[in-house]
C-alpha cells in the first residue's frame, strides 16, 4: 500500500496506560502497585457482587464510583496542568487536580477501615490490623507511585487523599445511619430477591454463621441438588 496514512491526533484509553522508565524496577513495581484501583473495581467488586452481593459492599462501590465523578467534575472546573513530565507520559492533554488515584484509595481505605470497625462481625473487628498491614499500605504505595512515576505532582496526590478521606467518610455515615434502615426493604424488594442481595454487617460473626448453615443445610432435603 503505497498510499500515506492520514495524521491523526491519537488518545490512548488511561484505564490501565501506566508508563515508567525502561529499567527502573522500582517504577515497574510502582507501575502494577498504581494500578490497584483498577484491580479493586474490575476484580474486586464484579467478584463480590457474582458470589457475596452484600448491600454494604454494593453501596461501597456506589459511592466509590459517585466519588470519581465527583473527581472528574473538579478537574473539569479547576483545570490544572500536571507536572511537565506529563509530555513524555502522553497525559498533558488530562487536568491532574486532584489525583483520582489516590482519591480512590483513600475513600476505600477510609470506607473499610470504618466498616471493619464498626459494622463488619467482631471476628474481623478484632482484627483491625489486617487493615493496617494492607489497606493503607496499598493507599500510601498508590499515592506515592503517581508522583514518582510523573503522573501527579505531591500537591495533586494529597488533595486527592483528603478529597477521598473526607468523601469516604460522609459516605460511609450516609449508609449506615440513613440507608441502612433500608436495606431489611431491599432485601425484600423485587431487585433483592430476584438478584439475591442481602446485609449480613448485623450478624457477630458471619464466618461462624455462613459455615454452620452450610453444614446445616447439606443434610436438609429441601437444599440436596436434585443430580
């Protein structure tokens, strides 16, 4: 084909479009650890919502989702240019304040931490370090790699974690003290019964509870797999 292509402006799609530096090992890590959010809403919660469907990480996804638009209308209104390595990552075209990463991050981290605390059953919430070894850790490593690799500048990535912070906070006193009492309703509706969606943070131990109506129910005739 000897004929030219014609030039275009190209835009590549974001989603996963993480650029570091050819043989910084460092920033390859930084890189995947960036990409956590990604992990979270792709993996984590179609995941959840396939083989738990649990109001209160529905909701958590909910306001995960109402907090990035949110994100997107403030850049939109402040406008502000990221860092001058944005030229080499292909994203000067992008408002960098604040940094959606982290903000992300910091509402999980923020949501879990309360939920853990104070709704999920005690065996967890006498586990509160698993949230401290892993949650935050992945927050803070978030944060971090979006300045590190040039995506953000420090300002960018800490407005972004209070922004989250804040918002993951208000979200979470939205659920469990004004739509909470609406989950029994949910959970009865047409959507909850032909879905299966259900709350079970009122239950102490839910490990407990789910592991002994399994046993319970295997010797049930009316649960036995008709096969």
């Amino acid at each position: 084909m000897s004929d030219a292509i014609p030039s275009a402006t190209l835009k590549a799609v974001t989603l996963t479009h993480v650029r570091y530096r050819r043989g910084d090992q460092i920033g390859h890590l930084l890189a995947w650890i960036s990409l956590v959010p990604v992990f979270i809403s792709l993996g984590g919660f179609v995941s959840h919502f396939i083989f738990r469907r649990e109001l209160q990480g529905i909701f958590l996804a909910i306001g995960l989702l109402i907090s990035q638009v949110f994100n997107e209308v403030i850049k939109k209104s402040v406008q502000q240019a990221r860092p001058e390595t944005c030229a080499l990552l292909e994203m000067c075209d992008s408002h960098g304040w604040p940094s959606s990463h982290s903000q992300y991050m910091f509402f999980f981290a923020v949501y879990i931490t309360l939920l853990t605390r104070y709704r999920i059953g005690v065996l967890l919430r006498k586990q509160m370090w698993t949230v401290g070894i892993l949650i935050w850790p992945l927050a803070l490593l978030t944060m971090y790699s979006r300045v590190y690799l040039g995506y953000h500048t420090v300002a960018q990535v800490f407005a972004g974690a209070a922004l989250g912070a804040v918002l993951g906070g208000v979200w979470f006193w939205v659920v469990n003290n004004l739509l909470w009492y609406r989950f029994s309703a949910i959970e009865e509706s047409a959507f909850g019964r032909f879905f299966y969606v259900k709350d079970t943070s009122h239950i102490p131990n839910v490990l407990k509870f789910e592991y002994e109506n399994a046993r319970a129910a295997r010797n049930h005739v009316s649960y036995k797999r008709s096969d």
